[in-house]
C-alpha cells in the first residue's frame, strides 16, 4: 500500500487562541487571532519536536512543515530506532519522516474512516482505533511489523470506558 | 476667599466621612457554603480516586497538584503548598527533559512562598527548555521584580510583543509603581487590564485585579474607588478573603472604627487561618492602648511565622516587628542580611540600613540607604526608615522631608506607624 498513491483531503486541526487587540467597545474595531498550538495525529508533535522547537513548531503551518523539521524528524526517527530500514507501510526513513512530519489529519470522502485497519491507513481516525500501538508498531516494528516487539504496543487496547452510540460519541468524563 | 474656605471646608469634612458601612458587607461576615471550595474538593477527590487505582501517574499528580495550589488561597493552609510542592518534583522528575510546565507551576510555589531565588532556577530551567516560552517569560518578570533585577525584568516585559493584553499591562503596571514610582501611571494600567478581562467570566481573574486595584487605590488615598472594588469582589466571590480584608483595612486605617474592623478580622480568622489577622489585631491593640491583647497577638504571630514552610512570606513583618516592637537589634539584624543576600531589592537595603542604625551604626545605614534605597525605593515604610536614618544621623531636614513624604502614605501605613511619624515630626 503506497501511502502517497491514496487522493485524501487533508485537514488539519488547528487551536487559535483570540487575541482581542480592542481597546474600547468599539464593535467595528476588528479581532485578530494568532495560531497558538496545534495538534493532528495523536503524539508526533510531543514526540518528534523538541522542547525548544515547540512553540515554533505550533505555530508553523503545515505546508512549511517538511521544509523546517524534516531533517529533526528524521533524526529523531534514527534516534528512536538506530535500525530502521523500512516500515509495515515499506516506507524508507526519508519517507516516512516526510509523512510525519506534515502534522495534518487526513480525511477520506470515499474509504472508511480509520488510522489504520490492515489495508486503509490514514483515511481518517475513528475514537476507538489504537493510534498509538500504530504508530509504535511503524517506528519500530520493521518492515514485517514485528520487531522489537516490546516497542510495539502501549498495552492499553481500548478505553476504559464504552463509547457512546451518539453524539458527542466520546464517553463521560470519570 | 470665602468660597475658597467653603470649599476647604467640604473636602475636609469629606475626608472624614467614614467609607466602609457595615450594611454593604455584613452579608459576607456570615458564614456561607464556598462553592468554589466544594468543586475544588470534588475535583480532589476524583483525581485522588486516580492516583489510588494507579500510583505514580503523573497526570493525576499534576492535577492534585493544582488543586492544592488553589484550595490554598481559600483554606490558608501552607500545607497545602507543600504538599502540591513535592508532588509537582515528582512530576517534573519524570517530565523535566519534554515540558517546561512542571518548573513554571514549581516557580509559582516558591513565589507563594517568597523563595525567590529558588524560582529563578525553575524559571531558568524553563527558559532553556524552550517550550511555551511566552509563559515563562512572564514569570521571568515577576520573578526578576522580585529579587529587585529591575533590568532583567525590563527585558523580559519589553519582549511581550502585544503591549495591549492584559498580561503586558499589569506588569507594565508593577514596574511602574515599583521601579519608576509612578502610582498614578499604574493604575491607569491596572483599570486599562481590568477593562480587558471584565467581561471575560472568569471570575478569578476579576477577582485578582479587581482586588488589586482596590489595594492600589488605597495607596493612593482614593478610598472610595477601593472600597468599591473590594465590594465589587465580593459581590463574585463573598469568599475571596482579600478584600475583605481590605474592608478591614479601610475601617480601621481610614475609619478609625476599630470595632467593625474587629469584627471583620474575627470572622476572617476564623475562616482562613493565616497568620496575618494577628498582626492586623496586634495594631488595632496598640492603637487602643492595651498592652497585654498587643503583645498576645505579637506573640501569636510571630509563632504561627516562624513554620519554615512559610519561607520568607512574612519577613518584612517580622523584620518590623524585631526592629521596632521588640527592639531586638541583632535579631532585626539578621533578618535584614539574610533578605538581602536573597533577594537584593531596594526596600530589602532600607531594612538592612534600618537595622544598621538601630545597632547603633548609623553612618554606616547612611552609606546603605544611599547606594541602595535613595531614589530607587518608594515604599512608604521605606522612606520611614530613611527619615528615621536620618533623625539618628542629625541631619533633621532630610528627616523632615522623607518622613513628610511617609506621612502622605498614612493610611497605606496605619495609624501605629503614622502615630510614630507624627511624634518623631514634632520632636524634628
């Protein structure tokens, strides 16, 4: 499965926090707003970016990504596993550092939604779908998926509580 | 000329008028459910539930953490802080290398308890991580302030780019006031950043500036727009024990009605143990006279002080009290030497020179007064101490002029201290 062949609709989340230059009640003065923080697949931003490029990476957008932490995601790729080679989804570490780090969503209209079900990945991320044993499991499993299999799972499989059947979907907080 | 004396005659029977009246606060002296407390507990109890199921997990000790923090500010107890203390260490020990978080919620436990120098390093540490860096820079500021690198500080508020949010204003505000001594130029900044976040719903930020500018006013003599404030507070949070305090304050500094004062006083004690209600009293006692009440609550607070859990939140009292009440010298001393090897601001130096010249060295408080004190410190106890200096040193003009000035902060001061720059005026 070649990851670029799939046509997705990227969409990405991004947290804007309002930044109210108003000095009155002037109602026509405009409200100007700045990227704060944002977040698409579960965990890359906290793993691959440092500390000190955080704030720069939160307020990157997503299309300069690749351009301005390719390389460090690639080197914290080797960093985390000295031997990669290629990945369940056959994908080099240049590859694969390239996908990561353009920290968007994808969102298939046509396949079903999921982060990875065996054949459709990244078509989307349904509550209940294992993110982080998949990206483990594509950091560190190998080519067949099943290296360093300690690395593999974060042996939590599902939530601790069920789900809801309707909106909002997730389960109460407790 | 007449109308000139009506006119005189109106302010000054203005000023006597007293500000606070019972009627406006006596609902806060009785006792009502604190919600906000309630939901802190609730909270605490969830999060504990957590952290019993599993031991260890550092997003539940964040979270205690957090919620000790703030059930502080309503239950008074330093335990508390203690406790958030050593459970954010056992955090930050597992997250110290990916999230500056842990170090900024540490620094503002030490700031709680004036460990200054404790919560540069923190702050420092944050820096270098490098993440959230606008939040750290924050308390880069209020942290340089407070260990008197007036220069640090600036830089740090200089680099706040929106120079209109409400976080660049009220720290533009304490150095203002602190730093260039310019009170009017703060509060115009304190009502600006008010203005900004009134009609945010969040209430205990509200609370916190809206107290504050009640405190400010006060410094400025403009007692009804303070009494108003600590009103207004109230009216959000009855729990929020500051302003009442404040009511206090005004009652007794301003009203000279010591009764209601009292009152107030009584029930804050009893709700919110901390050990400034007895220094309250210890001077409402003096100024009535009664030696034994004076020196019980002295007594009471230097003990309930002297929990080293309090770090240095109380030195300057306890400074002033060894310095003044007790007449002990040495003690005053050392208390002086030890805050300022910590954190070496220009009112610290006005103890250390006080203390000098209450060891009888008094060239030797001239010299500290000015290189450290004169022109860069405008806290009014300061400048008593400078007009005191100054008396012990002879030189009874630069008394007069720095105790003339002390007195414009009378009410800022109290009655027992503006007592004494009345007396040492006379003798002058």
């Amino acid at each position: 499965m070649k990851l670029y062949s799939l046509l997705f609709i990227v969409s990405g989340m991004i947290v804007f926090s309002a930044c109210d230059k108003d000095d009155d009640d002037d109602d026509r003065k405009p409200n100007y707003y700045g990227t704060q923080d944002q977040m698409a697949r579960p965990a890359i931003n906290t793993v691959f970016v440092s500390a000190a490029d955080k704030d720069m990476f939160n307020t990157t957008v997503p299309s300069a990504m690749n351009a301005a932490f390719g390389s460090k995601f690639k080197a914290r790729l080797m960093a985390l596993n000295a031997g990669y080679t290629t990945n369940l989804l056959g994908l080099t570490a240049d590859q694969f550092s390239n996908v990561l780090v353009t920290d968007v969503l994808n969102a298939s209209t046509t396949a079903p939604t999921t982060f990875y079900d065996g054949t459709n990945v990244l078509t989307g991320r349904a509550l209940a779908d294992d993110v982080i044993d998949v990206e483990l499991t594509l950091i560190f499993g190998g080519p067949n998926g099943t290296a360093n299999p300690g690395l593999t799972s974060d042996k939590v499989n599902s939530n601790d509580k069920a789900f809801l059947a309707s909106f909002p979907y997730l389960a109460t907080p407790h | 000329m007449k109308y000139i004396y009506l006119s005189l005659l109106i302010i000054l029977t203005a000023c006597q008028q007293p500000i606070t009246n019972p009627k406006d606060y006596s609902r806060y002296l009785q006792p009502t459910q604190n919600t906000r407390l309630q939901q802190i507990d609730e909270e605490l109890g969830f999060w504990q539930n957590k952290l019993n199921k599993a031991p260890g997990d550092i997003i539940s000790e964040n979270k205690i953490a957090g919620l000790y923090t703030r059930r502080f500010s309503y239950s008074g107890n330093i335990n508390e802080i203690h406790c958030a203390d050593s459970l954010y260490r056992q955090v930050n020990y597992l997250n110290h290398t990916t999230s500056s978080g842990t170090f900024r919620s540490l620094a503002a436990n030490c700031i709680t308890q004036h460990r200054f120098l404790q919560a540069k390093q923190y702050i420092d540490s944050a820096l270098a991580l490098g993440d959230d860096k606008y939040l750290t820079v924050l308390m880069e500021f209020d942290v340089a302030m407070e260990l008197g690198d007036k220069y640090r500080a600036k830089k740090a508020l200089n680099s706040i780019t929106d120079k209109s949010s409400f976080d660049y204003l009220i720290r533009q505000a304490k150095y203002k006031d602190h730093v260039e001594g310019d009170l009017d130029a703060a509060i115009s900044l304190m009502e600006m950043a008010c203005d900004k976040i009134k009609d945010t719903h969040n209430p205990s930020l509200y609370c916190w500036i809206r107290s504050n500018l009640g405190d400010f006013y006060g410094h400025a003599n403009r007692y009804q727009l303070s009494y108003k404030c600590y009103l207004d507070v109230l009216a959000t949070d009855p729990h929020y024990y500051h302003a009442l305090k404040g009511i206090a304050w005004l009652a007794f500094s301003h009203d000279k009605d010591v009764a209601n004062a009292r009152k107030i006083v009584a029930y804050l004690k009893l709700r919110h143990p901390v050990p400034d209600y007895d220094l309250l009293l210890s001077q409402m006692a003096a100024v009535e006279k009664d030696s034994i009440q004076y020196k019980q609550h002295i007594t009471a607070f230097m003990a309930a002080t002297g929990n080293r859990l309090y770090g240095g939140m109380y030195n300057k009292y306890r400074f002033n009290i060894e310095a003044n009440d007790m007449n002990d010298a040495a003690g005053s001393l050392h208390i002086a030497l030890e805050e300022v090897a910590h954190r070496p601001t220009p009112e610290a130096y006005s103890w250390l020179a006080w203390a000098y010249c209450r060891n009888g060295q008094v060239s030797k408080a001239i010299t500290t007064a000015q290189a450290h004190v004169i022109g860069k410190c405008f806290e009014p106890g300061a400048l008593f101490y400078l007009g005191k200096i100054y008396q012990a040193g002879g030189d009874n003009a630069k008394a007069r002029k720095y105790l003339t000035t002390a007195q414009e902060s009378s009410y800022e001061l109290g009655p027992v201290i503006s007592g004494r720059i009345a007396e040492t005026l006379k003798t002058l």
